[in-house]
C-alpha cells in the first residue's frame, strides 16, 4: 500500500511562505536542502507526517502561473469558527466559512485562504470523512 507523503509547490519567498504556513497552520521546518540553483523546504506540525515541500528555485523573480489545473490542498481543523478568526486576527484574508447541505444533511463546513503565492488552501471543520 502506498502511503502520501508530501505535496510540493513552487514558492518565491522561502521566508514569507515559511511564515505563513507556520502562522495559518503550525507548520515548521522540518529539514532543507539548499541544492545549489534550488532550495527544498519540508514543513509538517506535530498532527502528521504530511509534509508540504516548498521548491524555491533562486534567481527567479516572475510569480509561478498557477493555471487552471491546481485545485488546493486541504487541513482539517477541531474548531472551524475560532480558527476562521483567528486568520482574520493574522491578516491571512480568509473567504467567508461555507457549508455543503446533502439529504444526509451537514456534510461540510469549510473555508478557502491563499498563501503568498496564491495556493489555494481548504481549511475543514473535522467532521465525517474530514478528520
């Protein structure tokens, strides 16, 4: 069985990118691996494994086109509405909390925010298969 390890995006500001995903989600530098043309950054918080590994590639200036193919990644929270106030307190810019209604009734409860590159970043309430 394969296990997900990490998901890598391009970056232009270690420094900023660092920051802010330690401020939004806790994430810390777990190691790095300055290669030369191309530094590899991998930060994760004490919930998992996961990493996200952010590729800075030096000397480029110009912001990375996202196109239309990356959708987001996505982290589930305990509490949805504290952590939503908390990214306004931080000046993160979270969008409005959503919600997704089936016959079941509540199955989600979620909000976007962007990182300095303009990732797109799902923030879930832990609920259902969102743990």
């Amino acid at each position: 069985m394969a296990k997900a390890i990490h998901m890598m995006i391009r970056v232009l500001d270690a420094d900023r990118s660092i920051d802010f995903y330690n401020k939004a989600f806790g994430l810390q530098v777990a190691d790095r691996f300055d290669l030369g043309s191309a530094s590899l950054i991998y930060l994760r918080n004490e919930e998992n494994d996961f990493e996200i590994e952010l590729t800075v590639n030096h000397g480029r200036e110009e912001p990375y086109d996202l196109g239309d193919g990356y959708g987001h990644v996505a982290f589930a929270v305990d509490d949805l509405d504290a952590e939503h106030a908390r990214f306004q307190q931080l000046g993160l810019k979270p969008q409005d909390i959503k919600e997704i209604n089936t016959d079941a009734g509540l199955s989600a409860r979620f909000f976007f925010v962007q990182d300095p590159d303009g990732y797109k970043i799902e923030v879930l309430q832990r609920k259902g298969r969102f743990q």
